[in-house]
C-alpha cells in the first residue's frame, strides 16, 4: 500500500476523509493535515509529517501553507532552521497577499535577524501588511512614521494608521500603546472630526 493512502483508524474520521483528499492533491486538505500533525490535532504530534503537508500545499500555492511552513523554517521547528528558505516561503505566501506573512516580512528586515537590516525594506512590508488589514502592522508602520525610520515622517499618516490599530488590535497591551502615542500626536492640534485615508503617495518610502 502506498504510504500517500490513509489507514482506517490511523485517523479520526474527519482526518481520514482529509488525508484521501490531501493525497489527491487538494490543498485545503493538505493544509488541514498539515495542521492537524503540528498540533497533534487527531492524530499524534508529528513535525515531520506537518512539514511534508505544509510543503505539498505550499507547492500547490496555497498561501496559509507557504506561511505556517515559512515560520517552521524560520523557527527551526522540526527542521534545521533555514532562513533563506523561510523568506523564500514567505515572500510566496505575501505575493498572495497574506498579512502575517507580510507582516513577518518587516519584522524581519527591522530586526535583521534572517537577513540583513534594512529599515526601507521593512516599512514596505509593514505598510503591504497594514494595508492588508495586519493590526500589529498598522501600529509598528505608525511607529515608523512618526519616528522617520525606513520612511518619510508623516504625523497625519502615522495618526490614520494609530486609528486603525486601535480599532483592529486585540491585544491590550499594544492597543493602550496606540491610543497613547495617538493622543500624543493629536495633543495641540485640531482633532479632525474623521481620519481620512491618505492617498497613495502618503507614507510612501524615503527615497
């Protein structure tokens, strides 16, 4: 029997509906047992396993699956850590306008911990991500334009992305950080009665 073929009570019953599809080449399968191997979901914890599927799906172009396998890589989780690969696996992910991946994109380039530093870099990352919806985006790219890091400072631009990180952000902690350095930036100046969307040009990088 081919080890692609699912054995009857290996999995549970969803699980093993799953792994026929994921052997038949569906995606969303293989990323569901991609899944379930990672977090021992239904199956035993098998890291291995979680990269094969991740692998399968992402070769199938399935954005989530470039994701979680970019940050396996990067994370060295189950793998050698391999950051040229993770990027690789990201930056797929991101052409497919995933957030997190955008968004880990510009951690890495503003840390520089994968690859060389390079502020510019990372504030176009962040900028794809928070346009994309990424609430940690929207807050660090607000950082970034207040302070003039990687990019132009621009207080209206920075105080648009603020509003939209306060809305968006779940976590506490960071969302109190961005309600802070909102009113900071407001503090003297006339509130406008709504936070327009700055146009394309605004908030761009330096040149």
């Amino acid at each position: 029997m081919s080890k692609e073929r699912p054995v009857p009570g290996q999995f549970s019953p969803e699980l093993f509906a799953a792994e026929r599809a994921a052997a038949d080449g569906d995606s969303s399968a293989q990323l569901r047992l991609g899944k379930a191997y990672h977090r021992g979901d239904g199956v035993i914890r098998n890291l291995p396993e979680a990269l094969r599927w991740y692998m399968r799906a992402a070769e199938n172009q399935n954005p989530d699956a470039a994701y979680l396998l970019a940050k396996m890589y990067l994370e060295g989780t189950g793998v050698e850590k391999d950051n040229a690969t993770a990027i690789k696996w990201f930056r797929m992910a991101a052409s497919q306008k995933h957030p997190g991946a955008m968004n880990a994109l510009g951690n890495i380039y503003a840390l520089g911990k994968g690859a060389p530093k390079d502020l510019r870099m990372a504030a176009t990352w962040f900028e794809l991500a928070a346009q994309c919806g990424h609430s940690n985006a929207q807050l660090v790219f607000a950082l970034m334009l207040r302070d003039g890091r990687g990019v132009t400072t621009d207080r209206e631009t920075a105080r648009f992305w603020l509003a939209k990180a306060v809305k968006n952000l779940k976590d506490d902690e960071k969302k109190k950080i961005a309600l802070t350095v909102l009113g900071e930036l407001t503090e003297g100046e006339e509130a406008p009665k709504k936070l327009a969307r700055p146009s394309p040009a605004s908030g761009s990088n330096a040149a």
